[in-house]
C-alpha cells in the first residue's frame, strides 16, 4: 500500500501545522528524545515529536500556576473573545487538520473533517457559556445576613486525551476549561500527539497567552503519573479505557482532586418488533461503524426481537458488506485501519471465540490484514461469549435475540458499563418506560446522532464521573463558594 499519508502531509496548505515540538509557557520545545509517529494503515514513520522528561511535566505545571491569576481575572467575555478565535482559526484550516489526523489515526478523511467541526463547536459553545455561570441568592435562615453562592474557577488542570478522536476531546475539555477562567496541561495519546500540536499552534495564533493551554508530548505513563502526583493540579480530565481510568483515579487520590472521567462503554442497540426495519438498520450501521469501530458510543450488543430477527439480519449484513475498508486517503472508504494492532487482534479473538460457542458469521471473516479488519456481522450471539460483556472497539457486530421488554432492560443493563444505549420502537410508553429503566447516562431514541456541544456527555456506573459538554461540563472546572454576609 503507498504511503498516502506522506504524500497528504507533503501538500499541506499550512505546512507549519505539522508541528512536532511540544508546547509549554508559548514556547516549541525540543528534545534529544524523539516519540515515532506511524501511519496505522501502513505501519510507517510519518514524524517523530519530542519526547519530553518529566522535568517538563514540572515547568508546565509552573507555568500554568503562573498564568492563571491573569487569565482568570480577565473578564469572560474575554475569554471569550479568544476561544472564539481559536475556533474560527480551526475551521478556516479544516482540512489541514483532517489530514494531520487521517495520517496519524486512520479514520477516514471525511470523518476526520466531521471531527473538526465537532470540536470547533465546543469552542464556540464554551465561550458563550462562559458568560453564563452564574451564581444564586439564597433566603437567609440567620436574621440580618445575606446568602449567596459564585462559580469560581478551580485552578490549574490537565487533560489526558485519547487516540480516537485527537481533536475533540482536546477542545471539549480545553474549552471548557479556559472558559471558566482556568490554565490547562494536554497530555495527548503518544499515537495521535500532531493533531494536538496543531491545535495548539492555532491556539497561539488565537491570543491564548503562554502558560494558559500548554501540550506535553512522551511517555503517557510517566508524564500522567507527575501530572497527578502534583498538588497544584487541581482537576483532571480523562478520556479512555475502564482499566486506565481506575488506575488515574486511585492516583489522584492522595492531592484529592476534582476527577472528570469519560470511560468504556458497552452500548445496546435494542430493536422492538414495532420499529422500521429499514430505520433501525440505518441507524445500526451508524451506531456501529462510526470511526471504524473505534467508539466508546459504538452498538456493541445489538438486541433484535424475534418477529425482526432474521430479516433485520439480512438487510443490516448486506449493508455492512457494501462498506469499503481501505486507507483514510483513499476516496469512498469507509472503515480505515485500527489505530493500534491491539484492537485489531481483539476483534479476531471476539470473532473466534463467538463462532466457537455457536454465532454464526453472515458476512465478514476473522481474519485481520494488518491493522484493518474486515467489517463482520455474528448472529445468533449469547451473554456467554465475550463480545457480549467486553467491549470490542472495533467494526464487528454481535446480534442477539430476545422476546419480551423485561428481558432485554435485565440483559442490557447487566454490565458493569453504563454510557450509551440505542432504542428503536414506535411505542411512545414503551419508550417512557425505557428511558425510565435504561441504566445508561444517555439513551437515544431512534436515532444514532446524539452528542454535540450543549448535552452532558457522560456515563453511569464504571462508564465514567462527571459530565462534558453543557453547563454540566464547565462545572467541572469550577468550584461552588458559599458566602454569608452578616449585621448588614
């Protein structure tokens, strides 16, 4: 396969976008270490970044504790001068940065452009409600005194992002941040640190002063160790794995700081009897194949009643073998490469042990080229399997019948996970009752598409704390202060 990614690189419009030094106190910093970027569609090298010690953990987070009085007193519609700003600079460079991510992450260079608009709206989003926070007054219990509370900003914090979208949840949580009148340290995921980079380049561009949105690019175990370990980081925000989240979690713990947590997710897809066939396949396949796979949204357990069953398997596997695979540069794809061969071998591991315990394989196959793997639909999957309880993050569909309402609210909410949930029925009480008894953070109701700037993003039980996006996700940047003013 040829290096589309070097020659896509090669004809940037803003060449300097392809940034490779990290970024701390709004100077490019370098270091004798370098970090190998590769082309997860190829396996080559497509740059190396620095490689930061953590020494420079240490004189970011200076930095950062540094600009915050500044940046907090500016008032925010100040702020939100420059976020939006940094946002119009993100669109009107769009398709740089698409192809910065293609090169890096592999999705499809559509999607890559659909990201970054994403992220400019949390941007934007974030900016005016920065304007917003707004306190309350309280009726005095206390004769003569005054009660009142304000949002006040929590300090300095850092973000520990992941590979599959290298942009967004920077600017989902950035934006949020800044706008609340705090300093924030990146560290993004070591396979996708250039969109981060880019980002930050654009974010100079805007007027963010040194200090205030810093990058550390390197070892992702080390740098999140210091970061966390450090008083003066008062709140953290991760996007990620269960596993990793847990272990982010316990080492916060001793400098007790503020934790937003987005997790794994296990995602039912239930269709009723009641529903369009057509509709829910189309959604299906959205739901399922966004981002290759590569979602923590992603339907992972598609429960279809028995009256819908077969034909729903027929028409959901012909759409699933009309989807190209190929090169995120290459026209019309639709599923690009995994972004590391881990989750490549997961998906045939999932597929193996499936077939072994009875699913049948209606269109796909187990077999992996590489990092690419074939979209596969299974039938006839049962809660036994491990597809049915682990998370496969990758384009492989597990069917599973059911008959009644009550079974499959038991079935799908028996998982330790609790982000998403697809219901597709044409019930308006069936539906109420679903959204009742559903143990998910966010449920959607005939339809796929769901997330953007003003809903709070997040999960229940180990799927995640807290919420991004809304006035919920600036929240987590604040702290809530009581004041009483008495003998007035």
């Amino acid at each position: 396969m040829k290096n589309l990614s070097k020659t896509a690189l090669n004809h940037l419009a803003r060449p300097d976008l392809l940034e490779t030094r990290a970024y701390i106190n709004g100077e490019w910093i370098d270091a004798d270490n370098r970090l190998a970027v590769t082309d997860p569609a190829t396996d080559e090298k497509i740059a190396e970044v620095a490689h930061c010690d953590v020494i420079w953990v240490d004189r970011a987070i200076e930095a950062a504790s540094a600009a915050f009085p500044a940046w907090r007193d500016l008032l925010p519609v100040q702020r939100g001068v420059i976020l939006r700003k940094w946002a119009a600079l993100t669109r009107e460079h769009a398709q740089d940065l698409a192809v910065i991510m293609t090169a890096e992450q592999g999705k499809p260079l559509a999607e890559s452009l659909g990201e970054i608009s994403y992220g400019a709206n949390f941007l934007e989003w974030f900016a005016a409600e920065g304007e917003r926070c707004y306190g309350e007054t309280i009726p005095s219990h206390l004769a003569g005194s005054q009660l009142l509370t304000k949002l006040q900003p929590i300090g300095v914090t850092a973000a520990i992002t992941p590979w599959n979208f290298p942009s967004a949840m920077i600017t989902r949580k950035a934006g949020a941040a800044l706008a609340a009148g705090c300093t924030m340290i990146v560290k993004p995921a070591p396979e996708t640190p250039l969109s981060a980079l880019a980002l930050a380049k654009l974010a100079e561009e805007a007027g963010i002063p040194p200090g205030v949105f810093q990058v550390l690019t390197g070892d992702a175990i080390d740098q999140s160790a210091r970061l966390l370990k450090r008083p003066e980081i008062r709140a953290f925000s991760f996007t990620g794995s269960t596993q990793v989240g847990k272990l982010l979690l316990k080492q916060s713990g001793d400098t007790v700081k503020k934790v937003s947590l987005e997790l794994g997710g296990h995602a039912p897809f239930i269709v009723f009897d009641d529903a369009s066939i057509e509709e829910a396949v189309t959604g299906c396949i959205g739901a399922k194949f966004a981002t290759s796979g590569q979602d923590c949204l992603g339907a992972n357990r598609i429960y279809v009643q028995r009256g819908h069953y077969e034909k729903f398997i027929e028409a959901f596997a012909a759409a699933t073998a009309n989807l190209k695979v190929g090169h995120g540069f290459e026209k019309g794809v639709d599923i690009g490469p995994m972004t590391r061969l881990s989750v490549a071998t997961k998906c045939r591991d999932h597929i193996e042990n499936a077939v072994s315990l009875g699913a049948r394989i209606v269109v796909g196959s187990a077999e992996i080229n590489g990092n690419f793997v074939t979209p596969t639909v299974l039938a006839d999957v049962s809660d036994e399997m491990d597809i049915a309880f682990e998370e496969t993050f990758g384009p492989v569909a597990a069917i599973l019948p059911f008959d009644t309402e009550e079974e499959v609210l038991r079935r799908a909410n028996n998982t330790e996970f609790g982000l998403a949930a697809y219901v597709y029925t044409n019930d308006l009480r069936r539906s109420l009752r679903m959204s009742d008894r559903l143990e998910y953070g966010m449920v959607a109701f005939n339809t796929p598409k769901f997330t953007g700037a003003p809903i709070p993003f997040g999960g229940w039980k180990q799927s995640g704390l807290g919420r991004e996006g809304s006035k919920h996700g600036i929240a987590e940047y604040m702290e809530l202060k009581y004041v009483c003013f008495g003998s007035l």
